[in-house]
C-alpha cells in the first residue's frame, strides 16, 4: 500500500498543525509562565522535568493501547482525531490562565495542565509517525514520506517561532505583561482550532487497510512488547541521539526570545527575534525539501547525518565568536551564523525518522515481532524529554545567571548585568554543542544501520514474508 497525492498532502498538513502545536508548548512556555505570569525559571523547568518522567511510563503504554487498537477506521486514525481534539482543549488551558490564580494555585494549574497536556499530545503523536512504516516496506518510499512529513512538520513550527511572538504583542496590543498575556490566549486559541481542521482532513483523507503482517505481528502481552522494545539495541541508540541533538536545538529556542529581549535589546527586539527564526525556519524547510533530496544521491545517510552535526557545531561557535566580537546586534552575521545550525537540523530531523523507521524492520528481524507504534512511542517520549530537559537546564541556568525579569506593566526592558549577558550567550551555545557531540560520538561508535545493511533486511523480511 502506498500513499497516494491526495494522502500524502493531509499527511503534510497533519504534520504543519502537529507541530505548530509542539513549537507553542515547547518554545513559550517558559516565556510565558516566568515572564508573563512571575513563576521562577527553576520551577518551571522542574515541572517539565517531572513531566517527561511521567512520559516515560505513558507514552510506550499509549504505543502498546495503539497497537492493540481495532476499530472500523483502523487503529491510527481514531486515536489521532480524538487525541487532537482533547489536546486543543488543553494547549488553550495552558496559555489562557485564570486571572485569579497566584502562587501556590498558579504553580499547581501549571503543573497539571502541562502533564495533560503532554499526556493528550501522545495520543495523536505516536499514531502519526506510525502510518510511515506501517503503510509501505519500500527503503525509498519511507524515506519520501519521512520527508514529507518532517518538511511540513518543518512548516509548522517555523509559522511559530517565525510569527507568534509578533503576533502575540500585535493581537494584544502592545509589549507589556497584560497585553502579552491576551495576545498569547488568542494566538493559542488561533493555533488550537487550526489544529483541530487539518487533524480532521488527514482523518478523513487517509484510508487504512489492514495486512496479514499487521496481523501477525501481535504482541501477545505487554510484557512482550516491552521486551521487544528493550532489545532493539538500534532503536535505542537512534533514541538517544534524537534526544541529544532535540535537546540542543531546544536548548537554543528557548533562550532565544531571551537573547534577543536583553542582549540584542531594543523597543522593537520583537521584530529582531522574527527575522533571525524566519531565516532559520525556511533554511530548515529548505534544507529538508532541496538539501538533503542532492546529499542523498552522493552519500549515504549515515555520512550525511554525521556532516550535518559537524556544521551545526560550526554554527554554535560563530554564534558565540559573533556575540564576543561585538556584533550581537549585526542580524547579518547572526543570521549567517544561524543558516549553519538550522540548514543542519534540518536534515537531521529527517535522517531520525528515516533511521527509526529501519529499527522497526531491524526489531522483527531480531526478535520476531512488528512494532511500528511501541517505536514510535519512543520518539514521541524522547522528543519530548528533550524539550523538558532543555528547559529544565535553561531555567536552573536563567537563575544561576541572575537573570531579573521584568516587574513593570509598561513594557521597560530591565537591563541585565554584564555577567548575566555572558552567562546568556554561554547558555545558548556551549550547551548545544557539548550535546551534538555526544550524539555525534555514539552515532558513530553504535549505529550499524547502514544503506547496505537496511537493503539487506528489506531482501530478507520480504523472503520471509513470501516464505
């Protein structure tokens, strides 16, 4: 079974109202409940971090309950649609707080919302990435869906970072702390019913038809399922190198707005932090659509993976010459700088996917069983954890730093110390970089999935199926 073109475009369109999502939670809520609502950094960094511990049970059991799913409308789609659906609902909780709530009522709204809605993200997460390798065998079809999904998952979270901060102080009014509380409920708002429409055509679009495979590849026991998991030594290694390049990259998100508001500075700092993330949002897109398609006909995954991380490091480091040398404020240098890290990124959440895609054909051959969603599962979790441990380490090191936020409701930039902006522009840069090459050292001292050795267990899988 393949995707036809209608398909594949509410597969891309699932993908754009998915992320804009993820890149909303992730990218602002820090922002919002420090800056906005007084919550120290520490503590939210905390809950998120509390959060993925809790994700660390849900969500391979929501990839066990997917995969025992069977409804009429297959076993992805109604968990996609009703996930959706819940997690609008939540995602609007979680930036439209109660103006009554302070202190104590404040930080145990927060901690509950986020876990829901982190809890209700998975629910449509996992279902979504599994349609990749559930629907087709083919190396190169998966590999074109992986694109797809991840250029337009590329789109999503770059309308994000790209607009929402300026649309939030546009829709709101103006830069003070009332004014950027209402203009993120009705951005959120915006984004929540946005969601819920594309999540609805790819619902409607995608048609699943179950095989005899699928049907063989039943765990009898969850206890089996997870086993199967545990020894899919290569699904884990791809894992835990989504998690150490996710976390860099989040790493740099969230201290972006921070970056820009008092070190870059200014009135209209807002406008600044738009133009560097739409220039690192459509080298991404770029990058995953132009970039990696040319790459691929010279060199093989693995040495693409291993270059894009090499030139994401470069990045880094000309960010943080540029900030030392005294041109934080040139945009054309930072944003030069930025092309090398996010050009890389790009292609990176593309060759994950991909990589974990061939884990799933790795572990039936290892272990005699299909998990297309207890994997998937796994990315689901460890994309997230990368997020809470990114924002765990942002807020202990926005304390650490001393960084003052805003108290007045006229929208005044406080300044920061020197050592604060030092602290700052450490933070955003040395951080990612010690996590890229971690991932970078086990990718190449574990991974063994190469071209050859995928080819090889497609060739097999597919004589054992015949057989």
């Amino acid at each position: 079974m393949k995707f036809s073109k209608k398909q594949t475009a509410a597969y891309g369109l699932g993908a754009v109202g998915k992320d804009m999502v993820y890149a909303l939670s992730s990218g602002y809520v820090m922002y919002y409940y420090n800056q906005i609502l007084g919550i120290s950094a520490g503590f939210v960094g905390l809950i998120l971090m509390i959060a993925r511990v809790f994700d660390a049970v849900n969500d391979p059991f929501m990839g066990i309950v997917v995969a025992k799913t069977r409804t009429k409308w297959g076993k992805f789609r109604p968990w996609i649609l009703s996930g959706t659906v819940l997690n609008a609902f939540v995602l609007y909780a979680l930036f439209a707080v109660p103006k009554g709530l302070a202190d104590g009522g404040l930080k145990a709204y927060f901690a509950v919302i986020y876990i829901l809605w982190g809890v209700t993200y998975t629910m449509m997460d996992i279902p979504y990435w599994s349609l990749i390798p559930a629907v087709t065998t083919e190396p190169k079809d998966r590999e074109s869906m992986s694109v797809v999904g991840r250029t337009c998952a590329g789109v999503g979270n770059a309308l994000i970072t790209v607009f929402a901060m300026r649309s939030v102080q546009l829709i709101g009014g103006g830069i003070d702390k009332a004014s950027e509380r209402a203009g993120f409920a009705w951005v959120t708002l915006a984004v929540a019913v946005l969601f819920v429409i594309v999540e609805a055509i790819l619902f409607l679009s995608v048609k699943e038809e179950p095989s005899s495979k699928e049907e063989q590849s039943e765990t009898a026991t969850i206890s089996d399922m997870f086993k199967a998991l545990f020894a899919n030594d290569q699904a884990m290694v791809v894992v835990l190198t989504i998690v150490l390049v996710n976390t860099a990259l989040y790493i740099t998100s969230n201290l972006l707005i921070y970056f820009f508001k008092y070190d870059v500075g200014g009135a209209d700092w807002a406008s600044s932090h738009m133009l560097f993330n739409m220039v690192g949002g459509a080298s991404q897109i770029l990058s995953m659509m132009l970039l990696y398609p040319f790459l691929r006909k010279k060199l093989s995954n693995e040495t693409i993976f291993r270059i894009c991380v090499i030139l994401e490091i470069v990045g880094y480091a000309l960010i943080l010459g540029a900030c030392f040398l005294g041109l934080a404020n040139n945009m054309f240098v930072i944003c030069f700088a930025g092309l090398f890290v996010f050009l890389a990124n790009g292609i990176l959440t593309v060759l994950t996917t991909v990589f974990l895609s061939a884990t799933v054909d790795y572990g039936e051959l290892t272990t005699g069983k299909r998990e297309e969603s207890v994997i998937f599962s796994m990315q689901t979790f460890v994309v997230k954890l990368a997020s809470g441990l990114a924002v765990f380490l942002c807020g202990i090191g926005l304390d650490v730093i001393g960084l003052v936020g805003d108290d007045s409701t006229e929208g005044a930039i406080v300044a920061q110390s020197a050592s604060t902006i030092t602290g700052l522009r450490l933070l955003m840069t040395v951080l990612p970089i010690i996590g890229l090459f971690g991932a970078f050292i086990l990718f190449k001292n574990r991974f063994k999935l190469t071209d050859e050795k995928i080819e090889s267990m497609n060739r097999e899988l597919a004589a054992r199926h015949e057989g």
